[in-house]
C-alpha cells in the first residue's frame, strides 16, 4: 500500500499558467474537483488527462467499456522527466463518462476528478459539454428539492435508501398532491445515478419552467439491492431478485404515506434505463393495476415477443391494453446497435399487433449517460396528461 501511494503521488499535475501554449483553447472539465486544471478538454473535444506519478512504470486512461462516449481505449499516458504522464485523446462525445487510471496494472480513482458510482464501485467521471443543447444545465429557475428517504423492507428484512425528487413549490402548497415516476439506474450504479449523473432533477426543473411537463414527484431506489433474507452471497454483483416485491409492497405503500402524492395507477409511471430499463417493463407489465405509464431506455425488447401470451397475455387484447396503459415507450442511442435494433423491432411488433408502442432514437450516442437523459426528457413531458 505504500509504495501505491508513493506511485500515487497522483497531484492535478501543473497549474494552468504553466499549461498555457500558444494557440491552446483547452478549459478544465467541470466535472473536475474545485481548483484541478486537468483533465482538460479542448475545443474540438479532445481530452487532455495528466498526472504526476513519478514512481510508475506504466500509466493509462481506461474509459468504462466499450460503449463510452471516450472511446475504446485503453489510452496510454506519456511520462515526462520530472514523472509526470499525459494523454490527448481523440474528440469525445458530448455527455458525462465513466474512467479510471490503470497505474502499474492497479486500477485508480483520478485524485483530479470527482468521482460517481458506477461499474459497481466509485470511479472517476468527466462530464464533456454539449454546445447543441442545455436541457440538462443547472438555470435561474425554480428548483425542486432531493430528499433522501429512508424506510424499512419488510421483502428484505433490511432497512433501504431511496432518493425522492419534490417539484418546485412542494412545501408551500400543502393541499397539493402529485403523480409519482419510479426511476431506475442500470447495472452497476446505484440510486445515485440519476441525479448524479443523469441530471435528472435539472431536466425536470427545466422542463417545468418551460411549462413543458406536470409537476412531479420522481423516486430512485436501488434496483441492483434486493436479496431475499437467508440468500447466500454469490460471485455476481446483483442481488436483486425481490426487487419487483420490493416496489410493489414496500416502496409503493411507503412514498404515498410520506408524501402528497395521488395514489392511483393514473397518476402512477415506471420507467429505467439498461437493466432498470428490464426492471420497469417486467414491473410496469406486470403490474397494470398499479401503473400507466411506462418507459424503457435502453433496455433490450422482449425476446420472443408474442402478443397473446408474452407477460401473462397482458397484450392479448390490444384494445383494452392501450386504454389501460396510457404511454408504452422504448428508446435508445443510434450507436448502441443491439439496443437501439431489438427495441426497434419489439415496438414494429407491437405496432402491428395494435398495440400503441413509441419508438425514440437519439442520434450517435451509445450505451451511456446522454441517451438516458434525451430519453428522459422526452419520455418526462408525456407523463401525466388529461
């Protein structure tokens, strides 16, 4: 451990006088620790990473998988005489990234950088600024409230955290009472996710300035937690098989008592991306009772999809099922081909069987952060209309 934090003498590297050059138009990344000059991402989106490490043999950039707005990598870093390594990387696409540095094989957090829980750990992240829109900024606007809520599980005999978004005004209006949407993160993250990462309280405070959406309380819990009691540990990350169990009989009971909002399955949505994107679906489709609207973000269509016995027959009568489900919605990135393909042609399926499925492409993005928060601000403003 000493001589990784010997090789770790990983500092935000030179100040920024000393960086300057002629003709470099390079800004630290906002996602950069308050007074960190690197990394450093130009004006055509290339991306300056540096660290001093004058111990180490070897240092890379390994962005998080394959389907990262920076790239395949693993970037390999340059080292100067005084031991400190840097590396330009091709232009990356605009939204937030998931990275870490390899350091002599060890895998590290970039002490310049804040860092985000995903892959299931904490990891560096660079948020990259999109020049072509700003629905996800932080604005001079009304600004609703996150509030962490802690509640007893009776499913899994264990206490459990949820992350509750409360619409501007929420406190002054004491009469007032407001549909719910269950957002859900994807594997490896945690309900941490969406407003982390995904800015998905600045997408709904904006929408709502815009008069854009209805006013809304949105819940994020933990859909990679739900073991049942007495389930052995295993070698996956997920534990989660009572997960549905624990929104329908726990998470459900406990946010219409603790908050103004309008119980009924007409003021109630579900929606995730990835592996929440499979959790909303098998949860909204299971449970028509409790919800009408439901969105999927990524997720992968439903394999053999058959109208009349696919989930319980829920769509073996077309008619009945598209008044009792208002939105039915799939999305995905241009650039996640086996996403965007199989959702694409779930919902020509559906189309055809009479069922009223949305389709949504966002163009050139992947499996990543900005076609998550596209979706959402598409999917948000469908919600919850007479």
């Amino acid at each position: 451990m000493k001589r990784l934090l010997m090789l770790l003498a990983l500092s935000a590297g030179t100040c920024s006088l000393c960086w300057a050059q002629a003709g470099d138009d390079s800004r630290p990344a906002p996602s950069n620790l308050p007074g960190a000059e690197f990394p450093r991402i130009h004006s055509d989106l290339r991306i300056t990473f540096r660290a001093s490490a004058p111990g180490a043999q070897s240092v890379q950039v390994i962005p998080g998988g394959n389907d990262n707005g920076l790239g395949k990598g693993p970037y390999e870093m340059v080292r100067d005489e005084k031991g400190v390594w840097t590396v330009t990387t091709p232009p990356a696409i605009p939204g937030f990234h998931y990275y870490w540095l390899r350091v002599d094989g060890f895998a590290s957090n970039d002490p310049s950088s804040r860092t985000f829980f995903g892959w299931s750990k904490e990891c560096s992240g660079i948020e990259v600024p999109d020049k072509t829109q700003d629905f996800y900024d932080v604005k001079d606007v009304p600004h609703g409230e996150l509030r962490v809520r802690w509640y007893y599980s009776r499913v899994t005999a264990s206490w459990r955290r949820a992350i509750v978004y409360t619409p501007p005004n929420y406190d002054r209006g004491s009469d007032t009472r407001y549909p719910v949407l269950y957002l859900q993160h994807g594997m490896g993250e945690s309900e941490r996710g969406w407003t982390e990462q995904g800015r998905a309280n600045f997408i709904l405070d904006n929408l709502l300035a815009d008069k854009k959406a209805q006013p809304m309380v949105i819940v994020m819990e933990n859909g990679m937690n739900a073991a049942k009691p007495g389930t052995p540990p295993t070698a996956t990350h997920r534990q989660n098989e009572a997960f549905e169990e624990v929104v329908v009989n726990d998470l459900i009971p406990m946010i219409d008592a603790a908050y103004r909002t309008i119980p009924d399955k007409e003021h109630r949505a579900i929606a995730g991306l990835s592996m929440g994107a499979g959790q909303a679906v098998q949860i909204g489709l299971s449970h028509t009772d409790r919800f009408s609207y439901i969105g999927s973000f990524s997720g992968i269509g439903i394999r053999n999809f058959d109208p009349k016995t696919s989930y319980g027959g829920v769509f073996s009568d077309p008619a009945a099922f598209n008044r009792n489900v208002r939105v039915l919605w799939f999305g995905a990135g241009t650039a996640e081909a086996s996403w965007a393909t199989s959702g694409k042609v779930l919902v020509e399926a559906m189309n055809k069987a009479g069922i009223e499925a949305v389709w949504f492409e966002v163009p050139g993005t992947s499996h990543e952060w900005q076609t998550w928060r596209v979706c959402l601000h598409n999917f948000a403003p469908r919600l919850f209309r007479k």
